[in-house]
C-alpha cells in the first residue's frame, strides 16, 4: 500500500469523496427528477420520500422553499393531468 493512502487526512479525503454531501447533491437531484409514484403507493409515502429528496438536493435552502420545491415535485410525481 502506498505511504499516503495510510495516512488519515487520505482515508477522510476518499471517504468524503465517496459518501460526503456535496458529491451526492446531484444525486438526489436526478432522483428527484425521475421519481414518480408507484401504482398504489401511498401518498404519504411519496411524499414524505419528496420532501426528504429535497432537503439532501437542496442543502443550503430556506425551510420555506423547501416546503415549495417538495410539493411541486410532489404533484409531478403523481402524473395526474387533473391536477
């Protein structure tokens, strides 16, 4: 093993990489796009799931638009035109 992946700083570093927020901030925004409910899934469900999705894509956000990007994904999510 070379000398500097045994050292801390280097495990944090590939640690971060790998599991820190800042990577995974475009991943819970794709999820984000492309989640729609599932035949008989439960609204609660989905949208418990939306809000969560949307406090990791949006770190920095102010609780109230937060609550604004969750509900506009959630009605997205249901895909009914009468809505």
């Amino acid at each position: 093993m070379p000398p500097q992946r045994a050292s801390y700083r280097y495990v944090v570093e590939a640690l971060q990489r790998r599991f820190g927020h800042l990577q995974q901030v475009e991943v819970h925004r794709s999820r984000l796009k492309v989640r729609l409910r599932g035949q008989g899934e439960p609204l609660t469900k989905l949208s418990q799931e939306m809000e969560s999705l949307v406090c990791w894509a949006y770190l920095a956000v102010q609780e109230e638009m937060v609550n604004f990007l969750a509900r506009e994904c959630f009605v997205n999510a249901l895909q009914d035109p009468r809505l």
